[in-house]
C-alpha cells in the first residue's frame, strides 16, 4: 500500500470553494477585486488584495476566521484519513497559497495527514500584512508552460515529485483536482495511475475534448460523498492489482463490503466536448 502517492489539489476539491474568492468575498472586497482583475495576474492580485486588506484594518484573525468557515465536506476529511490509514503517501499541490491551506487544514485537524504541500508562499510579514508570492518567480524565471498560470506549472512540480518517489521504488499516483491548472499534471501521469476530474469542471471538460491524451485512468466524481467512495475503492484495486496482478469485483474494508465501481476508460468519453469557459 505504501507505493501509492495521492495528490490532492485544495481549492474546489478538498475545500468546497475557491479559498482566495471565499475570502475577498467574506470581508466585503469583491468589487474591488472584480475592478483589478483584468490588470495584473491572479496570484499578484491575491497580494495586492491583502495590501488592501490591511490598509482597511482586516487583521490576520479575521482572515483566519473566514478561513476556518470554508466549506468542506465530511466526507472528504474521512476519504483523507482512511486514505492515509492505509499507507497512502499524500500530497497537496493547489494554486492557493500556504497561509490559507495550513489554516483550513489545522482547523480541521488535517495537517498531520499530509506528507507535502506544494502551493504559492503565503506569509504575514513584520508589520502584520499578508503576502502571496508565485510559486515559480515568472519574471526571473518563467516556466514556459502555454497551459498552466505564469505562477505555477503543477506539471513540473508532479515530475519532480515522480523523480522523488520513483527513486524509492515502483509508484502508482492517483491524482484528483477540478480546474484548469489541473490538466498539465494528469497528462504527465502514467498507465497504471488514475485521475479524478471533478465532473462538470474545467479539468473533467479538457480532458472529455481529447480523452487520449491521457495515459492515466480516469476516474470522475461529483460530490464529497463519491470522491470517498471512488478513491478508497481506487486505493484497494491497485493493491489488489500490484499483490495478484488481477482485478476483483468486490472488496472488503473494515466491516463495509464495497461492490465494485465501473472503471471509466478513455473510450467512454465522448470524443468531443466543447471546453467550458
């Protein structure tokens, strides 16, 4: 079990919103937001919002307020623990930022359950403001990716975190995400792996429009109730593969007898759909 790295991304897929909307929104700053949008990229917004923020009196407790009242699912905080219970390795990679994931995740008692987070830096700086800096400094050193935001490619992060693991020993990775920024790092997974679009989402959309492109299984979910259920029943079919080389119809954990779930695969999809925008 332990040669399964799990890699969540955080905004609409852990939580059930977009942290840095949920936050402008909550303390009263949207128009402004939707007024600079068009100027400057998202995560440099994020930093000029909370240089606004602060300006207005917003406090650190205050933001860490809005924070803890994000939305996330029950069952989504059962999927994590059981998943880690059964010696997955997981991970966070999200176009968030680290102030806001570590305050999420320690309200709900998650921090100890991930093993990496991979996200924008996020820090309250000497006179008490909030800073997001890029995860990839575009200016100095841009990724050169045409699909990802110029602040973070999630796909070089994953190859990095493949070379990591592969090093250990043979690795199978179950990704799992919603948006745009997510389709980089599901084209970078292998046979053998699996991917979780969120249905109806941007990710699920781009990767319907051309289902071959992506090597991995492909596996969507809609709700917090079906994510659990499909990553456990995930999790136990590539163990019942790696120790029998065979697939099961049916499989026992715990005291709960799960049926098998149909596996989506690329035929499935259709082979067009518009993108969403």
């Amino acid at each position: 079990m332990a040669g399964i790295v799990v890699v969540f991304d955080f905004d609409k897929t852990i939580i059930d919103c977009d942290s840095d909307n949920w936050v402008v929104d909550n303390l009263g700053f949207t128009q402004l937001f939707n007024e600079l949008l068009a100027t400057m990229p998202w995560n440099s917004l994020m930093d000029r919002m909370m240089r606004e923020l602060h300006s207005q009196g917003i406090t650190i407790e205050q933001i860490e307020d809005v924070l803890k009242r994000a939305p996330l699912h029950p069952r989504i905080i059962t999927a994590i623990k059981s998943a880690h219970a059964l010696g997955c390795d997981l991970r966070i990679l999200s176009d968030a930022n680290l102030f806001f994931i570590e305050t999420i995740l320690k309200h709900h008692g998650l921090m100890d359950y991930f093993s990496e987070i991979n996200t924008n830096p996020g820090f309250v700086d000497e006179e008490g403001r909030l800073r997001i800096c890029p995860f990839h400094d575009f200016t100095s050193s841009p990724h050169h990716c045409n699909l990802c935001p110029p602040n973070m490619c999630k796909g070089l992060v994953i190859e990095r975190i493949q070379a990591s693991v592969f090093a250990e020993g043979k690795k199978r990775f179950i990704y799992l995400g919603d948006g745009k920024g997510d389709y980089c790092p599901s084209l970078k997974l292998n046979e053998g792996d699996r991917v979780m679009p969120r249905k109806n989402f941007p990710l699920w959309d781009l990767i319907c429009s051309n289902p071959l492109l992506i090597k991995a299984e492909i596996h969507e979910w809609s709700n917090g109730e079906e994510l659990e259920r499909i990553l456990l029943h995930l999790i136990n079919m590539i163990t019942i593969e790696e120790s029998s080389n065979s697939i099961s119809t049916q499989f026992i954990s715990g005291d709960c007898k799960f049926e098998t779930i149909p596996i989506s695969t690329h035929e499935s999809f259709p082979k067009a759909l518009p993108v969403r925008h």
